[in-house]
C-alpha cells in the first residue's frame, strides 16, 4: 500500500498576516515578494484583512518607506 503524506500549503493570506504580525512588520516590496502579487494587490489583501477584524498600523521607516504592522485580530 502506497503511503500518503498530508501536507498543510500555506495560502498566501497566511503569509501575509505571518509577515505583518512580526515585530518589524512589512513593506509592500517584502509582501510582493513574499505572494508574487502586484502593489495594489497586496493593499487589497491588507485591506481585506481589516474587514476581518485585524488592526493593521501604517508607520514610515527613517528611508520613507511604508511598513505595515498588526498585532492580529
């Protein structure tokens, strides 16, 4: 008999919630990175998020850039 290997894939709602709950949270570049998604995809995916009840934070780093941060739901 043939063995079967059960495998959990992680989505990529997962990875981003994963990515922005981590103490430094995330840019949209490490998001795209992360998923493959465009820029306004990711905004869409975290925007998503908030309708779901989490709390996403926006701050700027000392470069400008944009990082999103959440302590989850």
């Amino acid at each position: 008999m043939k063995e079967v290997h059960m495998t959990t894939k992680t989505t990529k709602i997962e990875t981003v919630t994963k990515l922005i709950i981590r103490k430094s949270g995330a840019t949209i570049e490490q998001i795209k990175e992360a998923t493959g998604w465009k820029p306004h995809s990711v905004r869409a995916a975290i925007s998503g998020l908030r309708k779901r009840g989490m709390t996403v934070l926006l701050s700027k780093t000392t470069k400008g850039e944009n990082v999103y941060k959440s302590h989850g739901a």
